[in-house]
C-alpha cells in the first residue's frame, strides 16, 4: 500500500512489477512498436500497453500522440479522460495536456495564485510518434537512433488491416510461430494443408544481421484440394515484424506482415498488414478470411505456450533440421542484446 519514504523515486519508465527483465526491457525499448491502426484513433484516448508501460495514445492538435497513461498530479489514467481542442483532459482535475506532454491548462480554481503561470515541471512524459503504413507507431526511448522497420516494395500497393488480435504468448513465440514450417500440416489441417508424412526441407536462411531471411518450398493442400506447390519468402526483422511473401508456380503472390507488439514478457497484439493486388472486393474478404482462419488455428497452441521466460542459446528445449530458422532468430535476439 505504501511506498518506504527511504525508498529513491525512480524515473526509468520500466515498471516494478514488470516480468521483462531490466537489460532485456532498456534492449527492447530502442524499437518502435504500433499502438493502433490510425482508422481506429477517434476522438476519444485509447489505452494501450507496450513492455508494461501503460500509455494513452489520442490526437493531438499536431497529429497523434502517446503519453504515458497516468496523470503526474494524481496518477489517474488520462485515457479514462476526454480530448478536448487536441489536448488531453484528466478525469480528476481537469488538468489538460499538450502532445508534447506539457500541461496547458487547468480549472481556474487550481491555478496557483503567486504568478498566474503554469510550472514546466507540470507535464508528462511524452513518447515520439510515427504514421506507417496504416499504424501508429512509437518507441519508448526517446535516445533510440533506430527507425519504423521498412517493408521494401509496397509502393503504390493496396493494404488491408486485419483487426489487432491480443496474443496470450511473448511477442517473440508468436513471431516464431509465424515462420514455423513444422506446425504447418499439423496445426493448419484444415486450411493451408499438406501432407504430415511428407518431410519438410529446412528454409535455407541469409543473415543480414537486423533482418532475417528464408526462402523454404511447401506443398500446400488448401482446403482439403489440390497439391499447390509453393515458395514461403519471409523476411524477419528484429525484434518482433515477419513478412512473408507465398509465390505459386504461376508466380501469383500473396504478402501478410505481421508485427507482434509486446504488451508484457508474455502477452502481445498482433498487428497484421494484408497486401492485396486485386480490386475485387470478394477477392479481398477471401484472402481476409483464410487470414483469419489460419489465426485461429493458431490461437490454441499460442494460448498454451509457457507463461515463462527461455533462453535464447538454445538451451533447455530440442531442435529438429526444420527449426533452423527459429535458432537462426534466437541467436540474432541475443546478438542485439537480449538474454544477457
């Protein structure tokens, strides 16, 4: 209930309670991660969590903006609050603020009577902000030299967004989940198909130190039809985005990118972006719902993956040829300073 008054004020934005430990959790913070799609940021604060950091993310009177969630006053959630003329108003006391996070304005009543003024130190703290293909993006350390992750060749495309779907595993087995040859004719039988007698060659991998990528031959049985022979093209981008392109032998493609937003060492929300080359409508609620049918499949595994923490050496489960890809992105996990 009460805090020791000998106990120092900490200023790291990492949480106590936060399962995600202190080296892994300042490694993490230097990327960007999506906070909603932008159809979805209205005119009221939308609460999100990214590494245990409550934020509240709105519209500014300069574009979006994401604050940490918690009033400096009395520490009530600005996204139970409103938005008013771009600035976010506390609950409690009214107390508004700028998407710089400066307070801008509160109740007369409140002002202090000496100068009239509002203090500096009346403020928030504030995340920078990005609009990327359709999401809202921000990262945690404002020293982080680091970008939005790029996704090559999608100029002048057609993009879809799936709705963000909440994942009870680490964003890191869920990515994994998502390049997994292995789980395909298994976990998949009734949509992607294929043969679980049949063996499946390892994807052959180029590391490019950030960015992972494979190219691995499937043969797809979908729906339960015919054999469709196809080439799987992922390209992994650290620490949690895959994007996977499937091309047939008539060389038609689809593309699906997906970015696992970590909420807490083991939850996410997954972000998925659909590249769509038809116009056709139908066309487009088809390749939407096969999407979805193959998320759900997924979801029974995912929601019994282990609530703990692994190691990235590999160390502690068993491999098979197959699973290259997934020690491949482990050691570059470790690489960039997780798991130490």
């Amino acid at each position: 209930m009460f805090r020791s008054i000998d106990e120092s004020i900490s200023k790291e934005p990492r949480p106590e309670h936060s399962e995600i430990r202190p080296s892994d959790w300042k490694a993490l913070s230097k990327y960007w991660y999506p906070v909603a799609r932008s159809e979805d940021l209205g005119d009221d604060p939308m609460c999100v969590t990214i590494l245990d950091v409550g934020l509240a993310v709105f519209r500014s009177a300069d574009g979006p903006a994401v604050v940490l969630d918690r009033c400096p006053h009395r520490w009530v959630k600005l996204s139970a609050g409103k938005v008013k003329d771009g600035k976010i108003e506390c609950p409690y006391h009214a107390m508004q603020f700028s998407g710089s996070g400066q307070c801008v304005h509160i109740p007369g009543a409140l002002m202090p009577k000496s100068t009239g003024k509002l203090p500096k130190l009346y403020k928030v703290d504030a995340f920078p902000v990005k609009e990327s293909h359709g999401l809202i993006w921000t990262c945690l350390d404002p020293t982080s030299e680091l970008d939005v992750p790029e996704f090559p060749g999608l100029e002048g495309k057609k993009l879809w967004l799936n709705e963000p779907r909440d994942v009870p595993c680490s964003a890191q087995r869920q990515i994994e989940n998502f390049f997994d040859l292995g789980h395909l004719p298994i976990v998949h039988q009734d949509s992607l198909g294929g043969d679980v007698d049949t063996t499946i060659a390892p994807g052959k991998i180029t590391d490019e130190g950030e960015v992972l990528k494979m190219v691995a031959e499937y043969d797809e049985i979908p729906l339960g039809g015919k054999v469709r022979p196809v080439t799987y093209l992922h390209r992994v981008t650290l620490p949690f985005v895959a994007d996977l392109t499937i091309q047939d032998e008539a060389e038609e493609d689809a593309r699906f990118i997906n970015v696992a937003a970590p909420t807490s060492a083991f939850e996410c929300r997954a972000y998925q972006i659909l590249i769509d080359t038809s116009d056709v409508s139908q066309h487009h609620a088809d390749v939407m719902g096969a999407t979805n049918l193959v998320n759900d499949e997924d979801k029974y595994v995912l929601e019994n993956s282990p609530r703990e923490a692994m190691r990235l050496d590999g160390r502690g489960e068993i491999h098979m040829a197959v699973d290259n890809m997934s020690l491949a992105y482990r050691k570059a996990l470790l690489g960039a300073g997780m798991g130490q």
